[in-house]
C-alpha cells in the first residue's frame, strides 16, 4: 500500500463570474520513503495539490488516500485526526506564532493532540541545532533559524509524511542547503516519506522523482 495515494484529484474555483480548473484529474502514487518533487511553472498549481494532499484544502472531486485511508471520504473531524497523526507540513513562510517561543511553537501540534511532548520538542529543536534557543521567539530568530523552528514542528507528532511548500523559498543559498542537508537527513535516517513543492531544477534532482505539473495536469 503505498504511503499517499492521489486519486483523480479536480479543483476548480470560481472567480469574477468564470470557472478556473486548477487541478485537472490528477493521479499518482508516493511509495513508503520515497522523496518526490513537484515542479512547474508559477499557477501550475503545485501549491494547491499539495495542499489538497495534506487536507488543508478540498478538492472539487477525487480523493487521497493516506496509507489506505480516504481524506475526503472522511468527515471533517476523521481529516483533522488524520492530519494531526500523519503529516507533517514546512512552509515557505515559517507560519510561526509571534507570541510563542521557539519551544512552544514547535510543541503545539502536540497540544492540539491532546498530548502535550515538551521533552520531545526540546529534543527537535537540539536536533536542528537550535538547542540554546529554546526560549526565544520567532522576532529573535533568523529566517533560517525560524525555518528550524518549523521542521522540528513539523516532526513533534511524529508524522510519517512531511509535505514541504516551498522550504528554501525565503531563505539564501546556504541557508535553504543546510535546511534541505538537516530535511533530508532526518527523513532518511527515519524513512519518511517526503514531498516536496519546489521552483529549483537543481534541488529537485536530490530526489528520487520528479513530478511536473502543467496546467493542472501530470507533464507526459
């Protein structure tokens, strides 16, 4: 059974009275501890497949599938269990809580699952290299340090599939190679299953495969 399955998956919006398809009947497998980039132009629609792949956002029609389960199928709840348990997401943008320290913003999926991990989050972020910041907040970090933040958040739940937007999008070319260099390191030593939306031919060569996305549909 694979680790994710997308299942002709369709996304269409309305706007200003037209209908815009975004996602065009999508379908493909990510196996257990496969490391796939998705690539394409700008309006590809990388972004909302990977979106519509970790439950953030509804697909029109069709279904993923997380080891076997059904997203969509699923009521609201079921998806948010699901997505608590099995995924874990890094974006471009950090999405870190201001008011937060570093320690409490990575902890937090784990407050929302009612099991609260603080010795786990302190482990992350000593992982990542941020074990002398615990107490800091996102204002007192670097973009780099603050993208740490967000992968030892991503991992507190322990999630078997990391979905990245755009990891290395705000950060400079060394910062965004340490932060792939630490992603990739804890994925492997794990065996987790990662995707990854990227813009960088270069990066996406570091994985096993390359999806291209055009036009809302699988490049041929």
């Amino acid at each position: 059974m694979p680790a994710l399955t997308v299942k002709d998956l369709h996304r269409r919006y309305h706007l200003a009275g037209h209908e815009i398809h975004v996602l065009r009947g999508l379908t493909f497998d990510v196996e257990h501890g496969e490391k796939v980039f998705l690539r394409g132009a700008s309006g590809a629609g990388k972004t909302t497949l990977l979106y519509t792949m970790g439950g953030l956002e509804k697909p029109t029609s069709g279904d993923v599938l997380i080891n076997g389960q059904p997203l969509y199928a699923a009521s609201k709840n079921q998806r948010a269990h699901i997505r608590n348990q099995s995924l874990g997401f890094v974006f471009q943008n950090y999405h870190l809580i201001p008011d937060l320290t570093a320690l409490e913003n990575v902890a937090l999926p784990s407050l929302i699952r009612g099991k609260p991990a603080l010795e786990r989050a302190s482990q992350l972020l000593e992982r990542v290299g941020l074990g002398e910041r615990l107490q800091h907040l996102p204002t007192e970090l670097s973009g780099g340090e603050q993208q740490r933040v967000a992968l030892a958040r991503a991992l507190i739940n322990d999630p078997k599939i990391i979905l990245a937007d755009e990891p290395t999008g705000n950060l400079d070319a060394q910062n965004g190679k340490q932060i792939i260099d630490l992603l990739f390191g804890i994925i492997e030593e794990s065996n987790r299953t990662l995707v990854v939306v990227t813009h960088d031919a270069q990066l996406a060569t570091r994985g096993d495969r390359t999806l291209i996305i055009e036009n809302g549909q699988l490049a041929a």
